[in-house]
C-alpha cells in the first residue's frame, strides 16, 4: 500500500506541474496589491514587447487625431 501512496503522490505532482507549464497568454496582467507594484509595472521597463507595441500605435493613432483637428481648425 505503501508504494501505491508514493506512486499516487509523484503522479499527482506531475500532473500539477504539466498544467502549470502549458503556454500561458502573452500579455498576462497580475493583479496589484499596492501602489509600488502598480508603478513598477506601469513602467516601460518592466513592460513586455507587445505591450510596448500596443501603447506607442495607440499614440500613434492620438496624435493623428491631433493632427487632423489642428488641420481643421487652421483651415476654418
């Protein structure tokens, strides 16, 4: 019975180890607990390539935006 148990317990914990190492999501945001946390990871050098990406053609598409009215508005 002994080595049932022991046989049982290292299947269990490679079970739990495959699920944990199944490919997580690219941009994963953790839930922050205090203010530190949240400026760290608002900062570019804590964020990932994609999320650098997302945020500068966000700006990109803002400052077309800007551009567009200024236009406008010198031409009324």
């Amino acid at each position: 019975m002994k080595s049932f148990s022991i046989i049982a317990q290292a299947r269990h914990i490679n079970y739990i180890n495959e699920k944990l190492n199944l490919k997580k999501p690219s941009i994963n945001k953790p839930i922050l607990i205090t203010a530190d946390e949240e400026q760290v990871q608002l900062t570019e050098s804590s964020m990932k390539k994609e999320e650098l990406i997302l945020k500068k053609d966000k700006l990109l598409v803002i400052l077309q935006q800007v551009q567009e009215l200024t236009n406008n508005n010198e031409a009324d």
